[in-house]
C-alpha cells in the first residue's frame, strides 16, 4: 500500500500524506473526518476548548461550548441559518452532506448503506476499514502486520524484553493509548518481560530523543497495576529511570512515552532508547533494610546473613532469625537484630490500616478481629490456622477475603479484589 515506493504517485496515498487543516471544512488527509472530527486536530487552537465554553456559533470553525462539535455539527445550531444546507446524509458522493464533518461511510448514518459493508482492515490508511470502530493498528486484525509489530504502539504489539539489553525505536505518529501517574500524554511503545524468578530489575530511558515517561504495570497491559513511574531521574536529557530492588515472579508491561502533547511544539516523540537490566535471583546485601533476594527476609533476618559480622550472634549472643508470628512477636527479644523488638518492630505491626494492632493474637482495637493483618508472613506456616498468608498482595496472615462482610480488600491493598476461589485480596 502506501508504504511501498510503488505507490508514491498514487492519488489516494498522496492525499493520506497531506496533513489536516482544522478549520476550512474539507477533508485534506482523506481519512473521511473533518477538520475537528479528525484525531489530528485534538489540541488545536481551533479544536481545543477551555470549559464551560461559551455559547456555540454556527459559522466560525470553532467548539465554542466544549462539547467537542463543532458549527453545524453541533445541535445547538440545527436552526440556524448557516445551516440550512445541511441534508440527510449521501454516503457515496464523498460530501459531508448533514454537516457533522463525517464523510460517507464514515458517518453513522451510513452504517447500513450496501457501499459501506464493512472490508478487511487495511493495516496502514487511517480508515476504520472493517467498521468495527478501531482504526489500523488498533484493530487486532493488525497484531500480526510487520507494520504494527514494529511500532509496538499498544497491547496487541508489545515488544519482549527477553533479558538484559537494549532497545530502539520510533514513537512518531504513535497515538497516546495509556497515561501513567507521573505523565505521559503523547504516544507510547510497549514492552513486556516475564519473570519466572525473583529479580532485581532496572530500566531507563537514556539516549531518547525526547522529553519521555517511564512506567510499569504488572498482570495487564491494559488496566494493571502501576508499580513504578518516573520523569526525569535518568540523568540525561530528560531521561527516565526505574529501579526495583526486587520484583516476583510474573508478567510486566513496560511502558515508555512521550511526557506530553505541547500546544505549540507538538507531541513529545521520535526515536528512543530503552535499557533493561534483569538480574534474576540476586544475593542478599546483609545491611541495606531492603529484601534483596526476594525470599521476603531483611538482612539478619535472611539466613543468607547469619554469619554476617553485624548479623553473628547478634540476638543476645544467639543466632538472628525473622520476627515473624506471635511466638517471635511477644518474646521480648529483637530477633531479627534491627533494633526494633517485638510490637516496634515492622515485621510486628504491618497492617496497613489497623495501625494500633500488634502480632500478639489478641483483638487490640475490638473489632473482632485478632492481629488484624499486622503480622508480617511469608506463607501460610506463619500464621494461626484459621488464617492465610497473603501472597498475593501484602504478605500478612488474615482470614480469607470473602469471609469478611463487605469489601476488605481495598483497605488492605489499595485497588485491589477478593478473589473468590483464592481467599486473597490480588490486582
């Protein structure tokens, strides 16, 4: 198609490469959309709408009132005198006869005509060629186009990082599907990894040639949780960088994208640079407070630092060993050699909304509920046994999820769910 030198001369792929004019009522790119109707005229002086609005006028090419249509494709304007020539819609004269900046096929009204039956998706034309309302590379009748696949623009198309390397590519013309917590308006490219092991794991965006957003989502491309964000921490040209210290095993989508759309300046996108550094089941720093190897043990905790020269002995003379259950948690000794013994230690007082609680098999705060997710578990050994340890989220002994009347799960792990067959609040 257009992307075959062949086709240069084309009359069709010409007019696809002309760029959209927003405010002369004509269809310069031949995409069937009309000056504000067309994607490429979101943030334009004359597109863009700063609300409440004001008042729509019917024949200045401007979304006065915000409702994002624009003179006589707006019904405030159906009586007005600018458009008295508006008629029902022809689909197949390539007019926008009803005034609604749609063109043939491309308006609803056409949805039924015998010339607007819908055809395979064309993977490179901007046209929603099937008519199910997701243009080229969105459409997942494209995951497989070489096209697509090397844009890496979206879910269907994310890219593998298979280890420790880097990656380039291009993320002009890219459309903005996700936006992470610390930015991201223009458009991404999409990665994902696997982790079967524990893993420390960098990423950064050094060598992009724009302002870029860094952000990572576990489980899902589309709606997973966000993990990491960042802008700006990679130290050079606005840059950014990830490091976390310990991830576990399962699915990541990395997502790297352009900071913003600026008004004047345009989108932030072009060729970039991603790095990743996976390091698969590393050793334990013995003195950092951070669970290095992902066994969820710190420091003198981890056996890996028993004969440590601050871990040795360290207990009153004894070996350390976690602070973790009722037995280690009321014994009055600083088990885990951190300074902290017992109801002051972390390991002791984890809920993460029952803040008076402490891992000593009582009900503390009266309602009901013993420890309350405060003691601190890595399986299930670790707690009471009418209790789970919660794995799958923030690794504290409580009842099962269902168990509890109403929605538990969202104070224990915010966004997260009860899984039904699991008993574990997960995301």
């Amino acid at each position: 198609d257009c992307d075959d030198s062949d086709c240069t001369s084309s009359t069709n792929c010409q007019c696809q490469a002309t760029q959209e004019i927003c405010n002369n009522h004509l269809d310069e790119d031949c995409d069937l959309l009309i000056d504000c109707a067309d994607p490429d005229c979101a943030g334009t002086t004359w597109c863009a709408c700063i609300p409440p609005g004001t008042p729509e006028l019917c024949n200045d090419n401007v979304d006065n009132d915000c409702d994002t249509f624009v003179d006589c494709a707006d019904a405030d304007c159906a009586i007005s005198s600018f458009c008295t020539t508006c008629v029902p819609e022809i689909c197949d004269n390539g007019v926008d006869d009803d005034c609604d900046n749609l063109i043939d096929c491309a308006d609803d009204a056409c949805a039924f005509a015998p010339n607007c039956t819908p055809t395979p998706e064309i993977c490179n034309n901007g046209l929603d060629d099937d008519n199910d309302t997701l243009i080229d590379c969105a459409d997942p009748d494209c995951s497989n186009n070489p096209l697509c696949i090397i844009q890496q623009s979206n879910c269907l198309t994310a890219k593998l990082i298979s280890g420790t390397g880097t990656f380039t590519g291009d993320t002009t013309g890219n459309i903005g599907e996700f936006i992470g917590s610390c930015g991201g308006g223009a458009g991404e490219a999409i990665f994902y990894f696997v982790l079967t092991a524990p893993s420390f794991v960098h990423l950064d965006s050094v060598g992009t040639s724009f302002d870029s957003v860094l952000y990572v989502r576990f489980g899902s491309c589309e709606d997973g949780k966000e993990i990491g964000c960042d802008d700006d921490s990679g130290g050079y040209q606005w840059s950014a960088a990830l490091d976390f210290t310990i991830l576990y095993p399962g699915t990541y989508y990395v997502y790297l994208d352009g900071f913003t759309i600026d008004p004047q300046f345009g989108a932030n996108e072009g060729p970039f640079v991603l790095n990743a550094q996976i390091v698969p089941n590393p050793p334990e720093i013995c003195g950092d407070s951070l669970d290095n190897d992902g066994d969820h043990y710190v420091d003198c905790a981890d056996v890996d630092c028993v004969n440590d020269p601050n871990c040795f002995n360290c207990n009153n003379g004894n070996p350390p060993g976690p602070e973790i259950g009722i037995a280690a948690c009321t014994d009055g000794q600083d088990n885990d050699c951190d300074g902290d013994p017992d109801c002051a230690d972390d390991d002791c007082s984890a809920s993460p909304y029952a803040l008076t609680e402490c891992c000593n098999g009582t009900d503390q705060n009266d309602n009901g509920i013993p420890d309350d997710f405060s003691c601190q578990c890595v399986s299930d050994n670790d707690c009471m046994s009418s209790m789970i340890c919660y794995t799958h989220s923030v690794w504290t002994c409580g009842y099962p999820c269902y168990q509890f009347f109403g929605e538990v799960c969202p104070s224990v792990a915010l966004g997260s769910y009860c899984n039904m067959s699991t008993g574990q609040c997960e995301f």
